[in-house]
C-alpha cells in the first residue's frame, strides 16, 4: 500500500468509481442528483454535493 499524504481524500465520494486523477477515467453528472448535488433539499450522498462523480470512460 502507497503510503504518501493520504489526508486529501475528500475528492473521493461515494458515487466515484475511482480516485480524481486515474488514467481511463473522468468526471460526469451525477445520475442521482441530476448534476445538482442536491437530493430532497439535502446534499447528494453520492457526488457528496458536487454534482459530479468520477466514472471509468473508454472501456480500459
Ligand atoms: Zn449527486
């Protein structure tokens, strides 16, 4: 296990498929909240808020 600063995870959210920053991956709405980060008056708990989430892209 790489051990660097492991203390910024916060751009890991429960929806994300994989870390920000991996090769074959990139960001897209978020199916559950539409891209507006908000689910029900609440803060999405996939994208965490952001609207987004981290997806596998291309098929690697
Ligand atoms: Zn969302």
């Amino acid at each position: 296990m790489v051990t660097h600063n492991d203390e910024r995870n916060e751009g890991m959210e429960p929806g994300d498929e994989a870390e920000p920053g991996t090769p074959g991956t990139g960001e897209d709405i978020c199916r559950k909240c539409d891209g507006t980060g908000q689910l029900e008056g609440k803060e999405c708990p996939d994208c965490g808020g952001t609207g987004y989430v981290i997806r596998g892209i291309g098929g690697a």
